[in-house]
C-alpha cells in the first residue's frame, strides 16, 4: 500500500500518476512481476521477472555496498547540473549519490510501474532532497517520451548525466536508445544554435541596421504584394543540388510556357543562368559577408529582369548594386525593423531556418501556392559532388574532400534505397519536413533525382509532374512584384528621434550599474558583508532598467546572445548561494563581465545607428523633392 507521505506528495504533484497507481494496486491481487525481498544485510530489494526469470534490480546480498560501488565509477559529475536516474528501484543509488552533490537537479525516469509501486509502498520520497527533483517521467510511449524530455531540457536549459540502474541496460534497451537518441539529438541543436549565434549574432544586427534603407524603401512581398496573383498555383523552388542538372530542359520548357513561377535560392541562380533561365524571382538571406558570391553573376552581367527577394538580415553586401527589382521579408532575427516600422498592421515574418529553401517554403506557402514542387532539393551528396554544374566558389569546392567523404552518414533516398549526406543536411531536412506537416493544404512534391527522402512529399519525375499536375499554360504574371512600398515614413522618423532619448538613458543606466557593482566589490573587498544583500537589491534595480532600455533591447542585446545565455546560467547559481562574500564575487565577476560587453557594443553600434538614421531622413527628403 503506498505511504501516506507519498500519497501526499503525489496527490499534490502528479494526481494523475497517483490515480494510476492506485488502480494497479486494486487490480494485482497478489499476482506481480516485480516482488519485494528481503536481504541478509536487513534492506529490501526488488527483483523483476523478464522472460521467465527474476533479475535483481540491486543485489540480493548487500544493495547499500553495491551502490558504493557502483557510483565509485561515475566520474566527473560536477561538470554536470541536472541527473536523470534511469530506474528508481528501491532508490538507494539516488540518495547516495545526491547526498554527494547536495545541490544537484534530478530527474526519475522509471518506465515499470509496478517497480513505482513497491517504491512509493515501502520507501518514503521525502528521504530523496525533493526540492531538487525536477520531473518523474514513466511513458514508455516513443513520441511522448521524446516530448516529455525536450520539455525537460528547454525547462531546465542545463546538461544532463543520465545514470541508469545496470539491468535496465539489458531489460529496458529500447527506452534507453530512446533516451540517448533524444539527448544526442539536443545536444547537437545546442552546438548548432551556439555556433550559429557566435558567428551571426553581431552579424545580424549589423546587416539589419544596414539593410533598413534598402528595406524601408521596397515592397514586402508578405505585406504589399496582392497574394491573389498566386493563390491556388504552383511554384517551383529550384536548388543547387547535384540533380540540377538533369532538370534544366524541363525547367526550360516550364519557363517558356508559364506552367509555375520558379523561384530560385540560393547558388541555383548562377546555373539557371548559365543555361539562359531566368527565374521568376531569386531567394537570397544568408546573413555571411560571403553571400554576395552568389549574387555576383547577375551584377556582373547587369542582369535586371530578376526580382531578388532578400530577407532582412542578408548579408548588406548582396544588395549593394543589385540590378533587378528587389522585395524584401522580415526575418525574426531581424529585431530593428519591427522597432522601427508601424507593426499594428501585423507583418508576417519568415523564421531563421539552416536553409534559404526551408526560408523560401515558409514564404511560398504564406503567399498561397497550392502547390510546391522542389527541384535540385537533394539533401544529399551525388557522385561526391555537392553542387549542380556550373557553380564554383574560390572559398569552398563543388567536389567533396576525402574527409568529408569519410565523414558522410547513409539516409533513406527518394527511391527507397541509400544516400550519403551530412549532419547540415538532415538538419535542413528536419525542418522542411516540419514545415510540409504543418501545410496540410499544400501539395508538395520532391523530384530530386538521387536525393534523399523528404517526408510529407511526393516523389515524381520532373517530366511527370509537367504532364499531370502543371497542365495549364500561361498562368505566371510577368509583372507580380511590381508594387509600392505603403510604410508609414513618417512613424519611422518619430521612432528613430524616440530611440535618441533610449541611447542617452542607456548611457547613464550602464554607468549607473557599474557604479552598484563596484560598491559591491567594495564591501566584499572589507569583508563588509552586513547589508549586502541590500545592496544587491539596488543593483538589481539598476541592472533591471538597462535590460527594459528599448535600444538595448533592440541594437545591443541581440548581439549578446551567446553572452546573455551565459548570464543566465550564472544567475541560477548566483540565486542559490548562501555564502555572501562568495555570492559577491560571482556578481561582480560574471555582472561586471556582461556590462563590459555591453559598454563595448554600444560604442561599435552607435556609428552604425546614426549613419541609418543620416540615409533614412535623406532618403525621405529626396522622395518628398520629387
């Protein structure tokens, strides 16, 4: 019978676990898997039946001596901040090794329910530091068990040791692939996301600042083009796949005829061109100095009939001598131009994803495609080419290096059988298949020859679908990007004259911080620790009014991605520390570190603020003279 205690605690916690334990009880009669036993060292073990045989969750001998044991190999812990027990057992394993690091998060995950039982009917889960259990998981249910931890990890946002009781190694195989899956997989998204915001969080912000003229001035193809020219149509998203290639006949034929607007991205533009198609528009939004690359056949060869829609947070250098027509979308990295232009009309903006053909999918569908067919959308390498013929870049080869060959991973293909790919790849993959699953509406087909396999789509010949699903002719306007820009310039204006009076507070409020912080180090200096925790408070106030400051949040934070995610975990450690003098000194060390970033920020940034603001006023003169 579960202890009073524990059906308190999980009457308050997890009523729903409770009622479900309460029923197995009623229904067992006696009849279990899992059986309690009684030891010569006088402590209860559990043993499970699996397969006609009981296993020992601890031993049978001396359970409290095995723990010892056990956890003498676990090493390195302290470089973790959260536990996952795989196996509650009897609970010996976690009250030893949490009386070890007293402060440690944990989590329980214990699939059988019958071993919860017996637990919470003969263990008392106040013995566990309780404060510091995190979740009590038990799904053995894949999806679900994948949801409920990445649920964990975005709560917790710190790594995670999982340790697992040794016969759940061989009884629970498949949940602990699960698990160990599902933690790979996040911890290959931290690495990305931390990757990515350390080479583009300064990057985006300057590109934003940059790219504002260009934007304040261009239709936004979500916000000013009639999205009835498109609504019900196909499109076709051309990339630089290797199977390219075999398509450009068919994509001739496609042209020539007006069967579906063809919107290129990325490198794709330069073997169109080499083949004499122009594209109803080229995609471009990689925010990278060297995206101008890309660009460059059709500045060199004076290009104009192609409409470049650019996201936001482009690289600045790919629009700089554009030929053709430009439209601009809002990308959600982009957080100058919300602050800037009248919002209250609702923008729709496209979110960052690994690739401009998974930006370009969100796009075509937030215009009204019906239809989306992807052409060159490999995925993967062919014949160890990366690229379609007709593309050569001096910083990275079409043809793959001996590492990356050896490095290459077998996905599914498109025709049920292998192809090699990369990490980046599947990543891309992920995505666009998340995007497909959420446009039920959308037919979306994948004729990429020798690709790998994109859930959600239909794999046809780029022959077949002209022949059964682009039957109409003609059904592409020449002119559909040819539109105003309907921004309120003048709100623009009144925002920029607002954000002087943000920057000369920001001025005083970082001043006013450092000012609290070194009254802090100060006391901690003295050893004058009476009344710190006042003083404390007031820094807080200070460094609270910095953080609110509508420039700081929209020019300098956005730039301190990497370097507030790391504040961030320092303050959870800071909050928990009871020593005053040492909490003191990791105020001041990691507080005063931020603010130094943030001084350093705001003098880089300031004359790329004023140069906008000079280029908006003369831009708003110069349409009012004509």
């Amino acid at each position: 019978m579960i202890l009073i205690e524990n059906r308190k605690y999980l009457n308050k916690h997890n009523r729903f676990l409770l009622d479900t334990l309460s029923k197995l009880e009623q229904n067992l009669e006696g009849s279990s898997n899992v059986q309690i036993e009684h030891t010569k060292s006088n402590v209860k073990t559990l043993k499970l039946n699996y397969n006609g045989k009981f296993l020992y969750l601890h031993s049978k001998y001396n359970p409290k001596a095995e723990v010892e044991k056990l956890l003498s190999r676990v090493k390195d812990l302290s470089a973790y901040k959260h536990v996952l027990f795989v196996g509650i057992g009897m609970g010996y394993h976690i009250e030893k090794l949490l009386s070890q690091y007293p402060e440690m998060k944990f989590s329980i995950y214990e699939p059988n329910k019958e071993i919860l039982l017996h637990y919470f009917s003969n263990r008392e889960i106040n013995e566990l530091p309780i404060k510091n259990l995190e979740k009590l998981l038990t799904s053995g249910e894949e999806n679900q068990l994948q949801h409920e931890l990445n649920l964990l990890d975005e709560h917790l946002k710190m790594s995670t040791y999982v340790y697992t009781l040794p016969v759940y190694e061989k009884v629970y195989s498949k949940e602990l692939e699960i698990i160990s899956t599902c933690f790979t997989n996040i911890l290959k998204e931290k690495k990305s996301e931390i990757s990515t915001n350390k080479a583009f969080q300064k990057r985006w912000t300057i590109n934003a600042i940059k790219n504002f003229p260009c934007v304040s001035k261009t239709p936004n193809i979500l916000h000013h083009i009639d999205k009835n020219i498109f609504i019900g149509k196909p499109a076709i998203i051309v990339a630089a796949g290797p199977s390219l290639d075999d398509e450009i006949e068919n994509l001739k034929y496609i042209k020539k005829y007006g069967l579906a607007y063809i919107f290129s991205v990325g490198s794709a533009i330069n073997t169109l061109i080499n083949h004499g198609i122009h594209p109803d528009a080229a995609c471009t939004y990689d925010p990278s100095e060297k995206n101008q690359v890309v660009m460059k056949s059709v500045k060199d060869l004076n290009i104009s009939n192609i409409p470049l829609v650019f996201g936001s947070t482009v690289g600045y250098e790919t629009l700089e001598g554009y030929p053709g027509p430009l439209l601009h979308m809002m990308t959600n990295q982009d957080t100058i131009s919300p602050k800037l232009i009248d919002t209250s009309q609702d923008i729709d903006i496209v979110l960052d994803a690994p690739s401009i053909a998974v930006v370009t999918y969100q796009l075509l569908m937030s215009l009204g495609f019906s239809t989306i067919i992807l052409v060159g959308q490999n995925l993967s390498y062919k014949e160890n080419k990366r690229y379609s013929t007709g593309i050569q870049y001096n910083h990275i080869s079409s043809d793959l290096t001996d590492q990356e060959v050896k490095e290459s991973i077998s996905v599914r293909g498109v025709d049920g059988n292998f192809v090699q790919t990369n990490e980046t790849f599947v990543r891309m993959q992920k995505q666009l298949e998340l995007y497909i699953k959420n446009a039920p509406n959308v037919l979306t087909i994948n004729t990429s020859k020798g690709g790998a396999h994109i859930e959600g789509t239909v794999f046809m010949s780029l022959t077949e679908v002209i022949l059964k699903n682009l039957r109409r002719s003609n059904i592409v306007t020449s002119s559909w990007y040819e539109t105003k820009n309907e921004y309120d310039h003048s709100y623009i204006v009144n925002q920029l004259d607002s954000m002087e009076r943000h920057i000369t507070r920001l001025n005083k409020q970082i001043n006013n911080s450092i000012k609290e912080l070194k009254v802090i180090d100060f006391c901690v200096n003295k050893n004058q620790l009476q009344g710190l925790e006042s003083k404390f408070v007031k820094f807080d106030k200070e460094f609270n009014k910095l953080k609110n400051n509508q420039f700081y949040q929209s020019f300098i934070e956005p730039m301190l991605r990497v370097q507030n995610k790391r504040l961030a975990n320092d303050s959870k450690f800071i909050r928990f520390e009871s020593k005053l003098d040492k909490k003191g000194m990791l105020v001041i060390q990691s507080f005063g570190m931020f603010l130094k970033d943030c001084m350093e920020h705001l003098e880089f940034i300031l004359p790329l603020y004023y140069e906008l603001k000079k280029n908006v006023h003369y831009q708003i003169k110069s349409k009012q003279k004509i």
